[in-house]
C-alpha cells in the first residue's frame, strides 16, 4: 500500500514524445484525467481503484519474516533509493492522483494498492501491458447504470425500469444489445439515456419528483405508441416489435427524450405538454417507412450516432409543428441536401 503523496513523485511513465515501439505502455490520454481527479476529491472516503502495476529497475531484496511456513511469503521488500519505477498498468489513474492531491492536500495520507514486478527490459514490460490489457472488457452500460448509486440519472432510470407499468419486466438491466428472441422490449441503458435527455435542465425539487415526471413522460408516450400495450398484453412479441418498428430502440427513445425535454422546459403543465404531444399517434414508426432512411437507419440498420438521433428528434419536431434549433438545423439542411 502507497500513499497517495508519494505516487506522482516515485512513479514514472514513458514520455509521450517517445515512438511507441520504445514505449511500454500507452500515450496518457490527458483529457480522461479530470474525471478521474473529480472523482477521487468528490468521493474522498469511498473511491475505489484497482493496484497501480509497475515495474522496478533495480536491485530487489526481500526478507521474510520466517524461514518456513506461512511466514516465508510475508515480510519487507527492499528497493534502492536509485531504483527507477516504471508504471506498466495504471499511468491514468496515477495522473488524476496528482490532480486531485493538487485539489486537496489532504488526500495524500489515503493509501492504493501497488504490485511490483522487476524490470526485465522493455520487451517485459511491453509484453506484461500487452498482457495485462489483452482481456480487458469494458461492462456493459446498463450493468453500470443497475450498479451505480452515486449518479442521480441512474437511479431514475432505475426506478422506472424497475417500478412503472410501463416498463417493468420489459428492460433488459444487465445488457446494451437485445438478442433477436430475447423478451425485452428496452435495455437499461437506452432507458437511462433517453430519460437523462428528457430531464436535462428541468428544476424540480428531488429526485422523486423529477422520478414522477418522467414517468408521466412516458406514460404519455405509451398512449401514443398502441405496440408497446400490445406486448404488455402479450398479443406481440417483444421480438416482433422491435424487428418491425423503431419506437422501442435507443435512437427512438432519445429522440423523444430531446423532444420531451423542449415541451418541459417550455411548460411543466402536463395537460400543456401532453396536448403538444398528441400528433405522435400519427407517426408511422415501421421500420418500413421510407421516411427513416437516412435518418434512423442507415443501409437497412438503425443507427444511433449523434447525427442519426438529431435527423430523427427534426422529423418528431416536424411532426409536432416546432421550430429547429441551430444544430438541428444546420444538421437537417446536410441531410436534404444529400437527398437531392
């Protein structure tokens, strides 16, 4: 275990103008740190990071505590004062250290775990980065957004998925993709999107009000959306749904979160913002609708990059008779212009 203080001064990493066949780990990626710092100085007694990995280029001596047994395996690692410490797994989290120690001194005193290895030369330490990276997985989101107590968002998304009519029993919480036969209807992280889009900005006083009002949201939008009953009182298949229309897949939600989120900041009313949304039962939301080509699926796949959401909250917003914003319509006017 290593104090905090000590880790910017004693733990090294390869210089970032070196070619990367003479370095032994990746280039830091300087714009990931200030989450990190934030997230260390706003959680000061309950961050948690994995072992710091690094590789020491000196002479190493250990002394156990006995000459048999157990205590073989416990007792001091010696290292020279000259020995140099190279950060082979962990140079991200060793640069929000440092910034969050600039941010509160008083961090230093806390401890993280460290596992030395010698230096071998740089082919070790290339292959033990290679090694130590190689089955790395990043979770799903929606495993994140089922686990994450300290995000407000989540805990709405949460809520809804786990206690509205509407979507309780129907969203996947574990992962983003939905299999062709799975049962679902959402994925959580679809859900915690869309809702952190439609709630951007609204004040309310609580967590369960904002909880609330975005259950009445989307109350407001299954009345429109007659398919989603129909899975509820099993006369579709989830499947069939999803594999005919697209109001239950991610680009969908979004886009009527960003759509919701207008009509709330222009009116908390609910019989004000209900009545605007009236128009929708109208869509035609078949996946067959020459009208989402281009715009919600792109050579016969929904997309749901930043431009695809966009094209798809103009033509709700078309729908609706609202005026587009700049973005959108910069957006709208490349689109029609491709068409042509």
């Amino acid at each position: 275990m290593c104090p905090l203080r000590l880790i910017p001064k004693i733990f090294l990493f390869d210089e970032e103008e070196l070619a990367p066949e003479v370095r032994a780990q990746r280039v830091l990626n300087k714009a990931r740190v200030p989450a990190l710092a934030a997230y260390i100085v706003d959680n000061p007694t309950d961050y948690v990071f994995s072992a710091i990995t690094a590789s020491v280029d000196g002479e190493l001596r250990f002394a156990p505590i006995a000459d048999e047994g157990p205590g073989m395996r416990l007792g001091q690692l010696h290292i020279p004062m000259a020995a140099r410490f190279l950060i082979n797994d962990g140079q991200h989290r060793r640069a929000a250290i440092e910034a969050a120690l600039a941010q509160n001194p008083e961090l230093g005193d806390e401890t993280i775990a460290v596992v030395f290895f010698h230096d071998a030369g740089l082919a070790r330490s290339q292959q033990m980065f290679a090694d130590l990276n190689r089955h790395a997985v990043r979770p799903a989101r929606s495993i994140g957004v089922l686990y994450d107590h300290r995000d407000e968002q989540a805990k709405i998304a949460r809520m809804l998925a786990l206690k509205s009519p509407i979507f309780r029993n129907f969203v996947e919480m574990e992962s983003s993709t939905l299999s062709a036969r799975s049962r679902k209807l959402f994925t959580l992280s679809a859900l915690y999107y869309a809702t952190g889009a439609l709630l951007r900005g609204v004040e309310l006083d609580d967590t369960d009000e904002l909880t609330e009002l975005a259950n009445q949201y989307w109350s407001s939008i299954d009345a429109l959306i007659p398919e989603w009953e129909l899975v509820r009182t099993r006369k579709m298949t989830a499947a069939d749904v999803r594999r005919q229309y697209l109001h239950s897949h991610g680009i969908a939600l979004h886009a009527l979160g960003r759509l919701g989120n207008t009509l709330l900041l222009e009116n908390l009313d609910a019989a004000v913002w209900k009545a605007r949304l009236e128009p929708l039962a109208t869509v035609d939301w078949s996946r067959s609708n020459p009208d989402w080509a281009g715009r919600a699926i792109v050579g016969g796949r929904v997309s749901k990059n930043h431009t695809n959401v966009v094209l798809t909250v103009n033509y709700l917003r078309h729908r609706l008779g609202m005026e587009l914003g700049p973005e959108e319509a910069a957006i709208e006017a490349t689109h029609l212009q491709g068409e042509r």
